[in-house]
C-alpha cells in the first residue's frame, strides 16, 4: 500500500509507465507471441501422467476375442443400411436384444435454420438406438456411454461393428459396476444432441424429439468410436468439444496409458509423436500440433461426436481409427481389447474424472501445458490496460471543456445496434434475399451477414457530427479498451484459445489508433486487423496446418461455408462463437474504427 | 429539473419493462449475485403458497422474509410485477428527494461546489440509481432488496428533513427488515443532534435526553413492528427463520459476499467463534468512525452502508447500488480520489467475471469454488478500496479546508501531503 498512497512514488510510477507506454506495449506483445510460440518447446511442457487414482494403480487384463466376428456384424449392418436407406433401426434392435441388452429408440425431427451445404441436409429425421447393459455389481446410479454414429455410405460400419461385440462381449462379464450404454446414433451430432437433451430433460435448441423410455444413472464418461476400415494403422484422439470445452486430462492419458501398453500407433490432431524435440523439424511438428489443437478450439465447434457430452459434465473423447500406407497394421480385436481396458478401468472410478487438469493444451499425447504456462502468453497481450492508464492520466488533468455523456454514448449504442443486426438479420432475412437474388439460402445467409458486416463499416462517420472533442475520442478510446481487455479476458477463461487468437490481432488496432492518423492507410490496417480478417486468415492458416493449403479461390468459398457452418453451430448446437463476434467483439472492433474517423 | 427526471423515470421504467417481458429476466432471477436466499423473490411466492394453504411459511427452510412482507405481498402478488415497478419508482423518488435534501448541509461554499452543481445533484443521484446496472438486475429479478433500500432511503430522507419520529420508526422498519442497518441510527443520532444544536457531549443532559427520546421511539415502534408480526402469524417462528438465518447463516450458497466460501471450509467447532468475528465486524466500524466523522454525520451514513453492503451474510448487488448512489453528492471530493481507476477497472472486471466463473465452475464443471471466491474477494478489496478513498479524500479536503489548498513548506516550496 505505501507505493499507493504515497503520491510522490506514484507520481513517478505513472510518469514512468505513460513516459514507456509505447515501448512497453510493444515489448509486452512480442513477448506474448513469444511465450505462446515456446509452449511447444518440450522442455516447458510438462509430461502427462495420471491423476485419478481409482484408474492409476490397478492393473487391468483385456481379453476381447471376438475382433472377426464384430467386423462380419459389421458388414451385415452395412448391408441392411443400403437396404434400409438410412438407419436400420428394427435390425439394431434385434441384434442388440439378442446381445442381451435393453433396447430403446428415440426419434427426432429438426428443420435447421438455413440448408447445410456441407452435409447436405435441411429437414432432419432420424431414429437414435440404444441399448442398456445393466451393472449386475452395484446399484444403477452411475453410467459410462459408448457411441458410434451411423453416417451415410460406407463410413463407419465396422464402429458400429465393433460396438455391438463389445456389447455382446461385455454382457458376459460380471464386474461392471456402473450401466454402460451402447449408443447408435443418426445424423451425428444433431441425433447426439437430441439424445442428450432427451436423457437429461432439457430443451435448449427447440428441437423436436420423442422422450427416452429407459435410461442409465447418471453418465460418468462416455467415448465415441469412429472406425471405416477393417484394420487400422493408428487411432487418433479428438479432445475439443463445443465451445472449445476439453475433457479431463485424465481420459486422454488413459487412452495413451493403453495405447503404450496394446502397442497401438496413437496420434492427436492426426500427428505422430516424435522424439527429437531438440532438432528444429521435431520443434516445428510440435508447434503444428500445437495450433491445430488451438485453432479447433478457438472454432468453438464440437470436433467429434463426443462434443455435445461435455456440456452435460460428462468427460467425453472422440476415437478415430486411421488406415494410412504404413505399417503397424493392427486388427478389429486389439482396439476392442484396447476400448476393454478403458472402460474396465472407466469402471473402477469413484468419482467425477475431476483430478486432473480441464484447462490444457497439447502439444503431443504425452506433454501437455496447463492453464498456468498458456495464460501469462494471453495477460502479455492484454497489457494494453497501460494504455488505458496513459489515456486516464490525459483525461483526469484538469481542462476547460469536458466531454459529454452522448459523445460516448452515441458510438457505443449505435456500434452495438450493427452488431445486433448482424446476430439477426442473416437468418430473418434469408427467404427474402432468395426471392430477390439469385442464390441459394445458404449463399443468403453468408452474404447478408458479410453485408451487414460492411455496411457497419460505413455507419459510424456519421454518429458523431457534433459532438467531437478532442477530449471525447480519448474518453471514447478509454471506454473501448477497457471493453476490449474485460471481453478478451473473459472469452480467454472460457475459451482460451479464441480469446488469444483475437487479441492476437485486436489488441494492435486498439493500440495504435488515433484520429491524428493518415486516414487511407490506417483504414486499411484497421480493416486487415478485423474480426472478419482474423477469420478468413484462420482458414488459410488451419489449411496449411492441415498440409492441404488452398488456392484463394478455394479459399474464399470455404471461408464463406466456414461462416455459414459456424451460424448452424449456433443455432444447432447452442455455439457461442457467432453471439461472440456479431454481439461484443464487432461492435468493441467498430469504437476503434469510430475513433480513426473522429472528427 | 422535472422534465430530467421525468425523461430518466421513463428511460428506466422502459429498460426494466423490456427486461422483463424479455427471456434473460428468468436467468437474471436465478442469478446467486442478484438474489440471496433472503431475498429470493421465488422463495417469497413459496412463502405466500404455504400460507394460504395455511401452514406457517417459516415450516421448511426456505422463506427467509419477515412476516409484515409476506403479508404485504399477499395482497399483491396477482399483480406483482406491475408492484415490482412501482416500488421502485416510489423507492428512488425518496432516494431523489432524499438527497435533495442531502446537499444543503454540506456547506462547503469556500472550497469546491457551486449552487449549480448542487442543483443537479438530486438528478444525479437519481441517474445514478435508476441506470445502475446492478439496481436494474436486481429490480428484474424480482429481489425483495428493492423494499429494503426503499426502506432505508425513507429513512434517510426522514433523518435529513430532522424529523425525528419518522426516522426512529424507519429504522425500526429498516432493522427489522435485515438487522445490519442498526448502526445506522449512530449518524442519524449525530445528524439529528447537529440540527437541533444538541452538543455531542457525554456530561450534557440534554444529550442523554434526546438520546433516550430516540431509543424510545426508536424500540417502541420496532416492539410494535415485532407484536404485529407476531399476531399476524401466530407464532415466533419467524424470529428464528429470519433473524436466526441472518446471524447463524446456515445457507452457504455462493454469493458475492465473504461468508460463504469462509464457513464451507470451516471446521465445525470453530464455527460460533468465526461467526462472532465475522458479525462484529459489520458493527464494530461504527465507534471509530463516529468518533472520527462525527461532523459530518451524513458521510458517515455513506459509510456505514458501504460497511454493511460488504460484510453482511448475504450481500446481493442492490445493497452495492445502494451506496453506490451517493457518489455524485461527493463530487466535490473527486480531486482526491486517487486509485478511483483502478477501483472501476476492478469492479468492473469483477462484475463481468462473476458470471464467467460461475458458468465454469457450475456448467462447464471446468473450474471449481476457488475461482469465484477469488473474484468475490477481489471485489470486495475494490469495493473496501473504494470506500478507504472516498475517506481519506474526505479527511484530506478537511485538512485542506482548514490549511489552505496549496500548502507550503517552511522553506516556501510546496509540500506534499503523505499518509502513513
């Protein structure tokens, strides 16, 4: 307290910060990008190990043998499907009952907002089965879930394969002591949804689906299988969940802990796991890794089916099995042995998956950076606070005019209605764009928001005719920043990654404007600096990541699915990334653009 | 000045309005920052249930209100949104009025405030009530805090105009209502007796007097308040249920304030003796301060409501409105303050992370009680911050009323004034 309130040490404090204002910025942001960069360097990592000890120190026996036979239910599932066209719910049904479990369907019907083009669907009608194996060991309060999506075409027969033989394998064991579901579900995510929603008796989509006749206790974890061929080469984990929610950490070192013991090649984000962390090339293919997770987290869009569980508590991965030209070629019967010792060990939980970290990232499956390396990465960039300082030290010396309320005001509502229009009207506006132009509803959608988008660029000029003071830009600035830091920090604490990669770009444009700036050139650096911007950049960016970079053509036309997509996440799914952007982070970006045009 | 106010009651009647008929004012209801378990407007309808049905309403554990409010709902709750409003309109006209009246004695012609600045201030105060965003969470949740800030304003207001026997009987009304504004009857003693020329004196009879006078009215009418209530329900449960329920406070559903997180962690045979330190602490602020500030008896109720607005058990953000709506009548202080910044950037930040945390702890299941204590603690420093500023920025314009506004060392160059 004695620098507090001594105002001789506080007058050379604040001197010294606003005199080393700028430099400081700088140096704070660099050093931001720097720490996140050295987040893939493995020393700064830390190892995984396992936290929980109910699944820790037990040793656990797999036995699964029936591999050949869950491939052969396989292909009789995948030919009733092309008989059936769409889910053979009545076959499903048998076969589980003959397996000995509880059967249940559920139907579900949804219109989605606007027709996805990438999936090809408008009006959704589907039919999820389920089938309950009951804990003969201990009483019904607790369940695990194993889902495997029926999709259209030849994907994923012999996931579904695989878990009706572990069902079958599964009944004849008597050490279960928790429910285990075994969850076939239409449509992927929009049958997932209307499961959960129907098992947890909740509506928060609007969504149309028949209550649930039987259910488990309450779901402790639950994996979601995704398999297409009869042998694999690796299986890859898929950790981001909706909102860029992640698992405990503690399921994916299980996965890795059996994966190391069965012998099974193991990936994330697709990537192999390379020892020489030393040698610039393994530097760099960890950073790859890195970001990939980073940049599926920041979409805020659930990866895999098991994305919707984590809203519900329940701690849930993805598992993809890979068949590429290499070898280690591995058979139906070790990855059920390898999903056997999961949920033997699943089973033995006391409690909640809780121990171990929420907040990660990944750099490989077996180091990982908590919340308390990333986070200093993302409070460097929010060191714009300073400026915030500067301009509080300007205004608060005394001057003959002071600004009015509606100087500010103006700005803030008038920035807030563009964004308000943006939340709204792409989808309200949709059947009349496809009356009056020739597009279909989904290039409507894009186009109206990317419309509305530009035409916010061109309100504010004339919000503030006369009402522009040279004090007023600056209590302006000083309300956007704060706005800025308390919106980046909060989006940063649900969603780490999101919130590092829009600071990453907004934190400059909120910097260094001013209205004293050669206007052209600024316009143009504040545009490039855009929400909008930092978007279409991602894309190009994932791609590269993803070693499959695009052309600018193709580039631009899956940006415009990639907005179109992140709408029906929101509508679908309940994403807050859209509400994020079009409701807070546009209409903060849009006060700086006022203050570069103030008058 | 009526054409303002009328502008600001219309503006914010329309905020409210909107909010209600809107979808958030259900996720407002259940927010734990805007409605404590004392305050819960679901728990009074449960109330009001359980008495028509002609059970006592103190049965279970869930209404925790005085019995001359469920009465009082009684006859209102077909309409009680549309009662919601208007008690807060009638609530922050008495604020208005109240700090209309507040400005005259604070005569400080010699140093800052112009009669014009005086002149907006009730307008101020008003604005700065009715556009709080906590005052309008807390008006659409439908808390019952809005009654007691009527209250306390009432009293005020009363104690301003020098009108002794409504002032005894609003506080007896207000300490009835929630206990803590008990110590609020030290600056409306002070203040009072400023008026009435009583000298603050212990060896005076006329002291003693009037301060008997006071505790008369004071515990006659808060005697009949507790009578009343009893003949209305039959029984003495409610004591236990509400008085028993704020001392004891047995319900550690997180909120903004200090206890919660404090007595779950606890051992149980510590806990009457936390309990004790945790509740003296709301009072015993009253000596020091009213030995220090007893010149200025109206700064000193701004005090002693930020006081109780950050130690009581159950603090929700009306009771912060509440002091919070002062502010403009020290205005004149505004070139004192020194970490008035940072205290905003804090309680700000504070307010938006309060339902961050709690969506990552509750929902998400990410984050645990750690989180959200440390942002309640945080804002509580900023809040005790806030009010340590406002004080030395009085006590400073106190020094400099006396001294002079530029002080000089011996040697002719200016001094700087250094608080140790």
């Amino acid at each position: 307290m004695g620098l507090l309130s001594d105002p001789n040490r506080r007058r050379a404090l604040i001197s010294l910060l606003t005199r080393l204002n700028a430099p400081i910025c700088v140096v704070c942001y660099m050093a931001g990008v720097a720490w996140f960069m050295g987040l893939a360097f493995e020393p700064f990592t830390l190892r995984t190990y396992m936290s929980e000890n109910a699944m820790g120190s037990t040793m656990v026996e797999e036995r699964f043998p029936a591999g050949e036979r869950a491939l052969a239910t396989g292909r009789e599932f995948s030919a009733h499907k092309k008989k059936v066209g769409g889910m053979p719910v009545d076959w499903l049904v048998k076969t589980m009952q003959d397996r000995g479990l509880e059967v249940f369907t559920q139907r579900f019907s949804r219109t989605l907002p606007f027709p996805d083009e990438n999936k090809e669907r408008y009006m959704v009608k589907g039919t999820n089965v389920y089938g309950i194996l009951r804990a003969p060991r201990a009483p019904r309060t607790e369940a695990l879930v194993l889902s495997a999506p029926c999709t259209p075409g030849d994907h994923n027969n012999q996931a579904v394969g695989l878990l009706l033989g572990l069902a079958q394998y599964f009944r004849n064991q008597i050490y279960w002591a928790k429910d285990i579901i075994f969850l076939v579900n239409e449509h992927d995510l929009i049958g997932m949804q209307a499961w959960l929603e129907g098992y947890h008796h909740t509506n928060t989509t609007g969504m149309n689906w028949s209550p649930l006749q039987g259910r488990g206790g309450s779901i402790q974890a639950a994996l979601s299988l995704e398999l297409s061929s009869d042998v694999i080469t690796s299986l890859d984990l898929v950790l981001e969940g909706l909102n860029g929610q992640l698992p405990n950490l503690d399921l994916a070192n299980l996965f890795y802990a059996f994966c190391q013991k069965i012998g099974v090649v193991c990936t994330i984000q697709g990537k192999l796991q390379r020892n020489d962390w030393d040698s610039v090339s393994g530097y760099s293919h960890s950073v790859q890794t890195l970001m990939l997770m980073v940049m599926k987290q920041a979409s805020g869009r659930p990866w895999g089916d098991h994305g919707l569980f984590l809203r519900y508590h329940i701690e849930a991965a993805t598992i993809k099995g890979i068949n590429s030209f290499r070898q280690f070629k591995r058979d139906a019967t070790t990855i059920g042995r390898l999903l056997e010792g999961m949920y033997r060990k699943l089973n033995n939980l006391l409690e909640r998956l809780h121990q171990s970290y929420f907040f990660y990232l990944m750099p490989s499956l077996s180091h990982f950076v908590s919340i308390g390396y990333y986070m200093p990465a993302f409070c460097l960039l929010a060191v714009i606070l300073l400026q915030a300082l500067d301009l509080w030290v300007q205004i608060a010396t005394p001057q003959e005019s002071s600004p009015g309320v509606l100087s500010v005001l103006t700005p803030l509502v008038i920035s807030h209605l563009t964004g308000v229009a943006l939340y709204t009207l792409p989808t309200r506006f949709q059947e009349m764009a496809v009356e009056h132009f020739p597009v279909s509803e989904t290039e409507a959608v894009v186009l109206t928001a990317i419309a509305v988008y530009t035409a916010g660029l061109a309100l504010p000029h004339n919000t503030h005719r006369c009402l522009g003071t040279e004090q007023g830009w600056k209590v302006l600035k000083l309300v956007a920043l704060l706005y800025l830091a308390v919106l980046l920090g909060c989006t940063a604490l649900i969603n780490f990654s999101l919130g590092y990669i829009l600071a990453l770009t907004l934190v400059p444009a909120a910097a260094f404007v001013t209205p004293n700036l050669p206007k052209v050139l600024s316009a143009f650096i504040m545009v490039i600096l855009s929400p909008a911007c930092t978007l279409l950049y991602s894309v190009f960016f994932f791609q590269e990541l993803q070693e499959a970079p695009v052309s600018f053509q193709d580039g631009w036309l899956l940006y415009l699915s990639v907005i179109s997509q992140g709408i029906l996440d929101h509508f679908l799914y309940g994403s807050l990334v859209y509400p994020l952007i079009a409701l807070l982070v546009y209409p903060c970006w849009l006060l700086f653009w006022n203050i570069l045009f103030w008058k | 000045m009526a054409a303002p106010l009328t502008v600001l009651l219309i503006l914010s009647v329309t905020i409210r309005a909107a909010l209600y008929r809107s979808s958030l004012a259900d996720f407002i209801a259940e927010r734990v920052e805007v409605v404590s378990p004392l305050t819960d407007w679901k728990r009074v309808v449960e109330g009001l249930a359980l008495l028509d049905l002609g059970v006592s309403p103190y049965s279970g554990d869930v209404f925790h209100e005085t019995p001359l409010i469920i009465y009082l709902f009684h006859f209102v709750v077909d309409y009680a949104e549309m009662t919601f409003m208007l008690l807060v309109l009638f609530q922050f006209r008495k604020q208005k009025f109240a700090l209309e009246a507040d400005c005259y004695p604070l005569d400080c012609l010699e140093l800052i405030r112009s009669p014009k600045e005086m002149y907006y201030i009730p307008l101020k105060v008003a604005m700065f009530y009715l556009l709080n965003p906590f005052t309008i969470l807390s008006c659409v949740a439908k808390s019952t805090c809005g009654l007691n800030n009527a209250v306390i304003a009432l009293f005020i207001l009363s104690t301003i105009k020098g009108n002794v026997l409504l002032s005894a009987i609003f506080l007896s009304l207000a300490t009835y209502q929630s206990i803590y504004p008990l110590t609020l009857c030290a600056p409306a003693l002070l203040y009072l007796m400023q008026r009435k020329y009583i000298p603050v004196n212990f060896q005076r009879v006329s002291f003693w007097w009037f301060i008997a006078q006071y505790a008369f009215m004071y515990l006659g009418s808060l005697f009949v308040i507790i009578g009343l209530s009893f003949f209305l329900l039959g029984s003495w449960d409610y004591l236990q249920s509400v008085y028993g329920f704020i001392l004891s406070v047995p319900d550690l559903t997180p909120n903004i304030g200090l206890f919660w997180y404090f007595f779950a962690e606890m051992f149980e045979h510590f806990r009457l003796f936390f309990l004790c330190v945790f509740q003296i602490n709301v009072f015993f602020y009253t000596i020091p301060l009213s030995i220090k500030l007893k010149e200025h008896p109206v700064f000193l109720m701004f005090m002693q409501l930020a006081v109780i607005s950050i130690f009581k058990s159950y603090p929700t953000v009306g009771d912060i409105a509440l002091y919070l709506a002062f502010i403009p009548v020290w205005s004149h202080l505004h070139r004192f303050l020194r970490n008035i910044f940072l205290v905003t950037c804090v309680l700000v930040v504070c307010s938006a992370l309060f339902p961050v945390l709690w969506h990552l702890w509750i929902y998400a299941g990410s984050a645990n009680s750690n989180f959200y204590y440390a942002i309640t603690l945080l804002f509580n420093v900023a809040q005790i911050l806030l009010m340590s500023d406002y004080f030395y920025a009085f006590l400073r314009r106190e020094h400099h009323l006396s001294y002079g506004l530029y002080l000089k060392k011996i040697n002719g160059s200016e001094a700087t004034l250094v608080l140790k």
